[in-house]
C-alpha cells in the first residue's frame, strides 16, 4: 500500500483567507484500489494525519511506503502494535 499526499490545485482563497486544501490517499497498488482519503487539518501537518489514517484501516502483514517526511524516530501509540513491526 501506499500512502501519498497531495495539495489540490487552485483550492485556496486569499480573499476568504483560505488555505490550499491537502489530501491524503491510501492505494492498494497490488489491486490498483483506493482504499482511502484523508482531509489534512489546516492546523497541522502529514504527518500525524497519515498516522491516524494507518489506525483506521486496520492493516495486519501490509508493507506501506511513505515520502520520506514520515522517517520519524518517535512513533505514534496510536497504531496498534503489531502495524508498527
């Protein structure tokens, strides 16, 4: 699986002061299926949305690949154990 973000084009609103929205998605590449899509919070990064997008879809033997952003030294306890080996 892998999981990639994306900032959509012309989304934002300088007059309404908007940021541009940031997308998260989840593809299964072996099925060629997207699994899911995450709304990145204004306030925050990728980081801890992919975290939390890892928790809902309870993977048990997946292999996931992230963008290098995401080779943190702390984890987070959100994951059960067994998606963290």
């Amino acid at each position: 699986m892998a999981i990639d973000g994306k900032t959509l084009r012309r989304s934002f609103d300088n007059f309404l002061d908007r940021r541009a929205a940031h997308i998260l998605s989840a593809f299964a590449s072996d099925t060629e299926l997207v699994l899911a899509h995450l709304d990145c919070d204004d306030k925050s990064n990728e980081i801890p949305a992919v975290q939390a997008l890892l928790g809902t879809l309870g993977l048990t033997s997946a292999l996931v690949t992230v963008d290098a952003m995401h080779c943190q030294k702390k984890r987070s306890s959100k994951l059960p154990q067994a998606a963290l080996t």
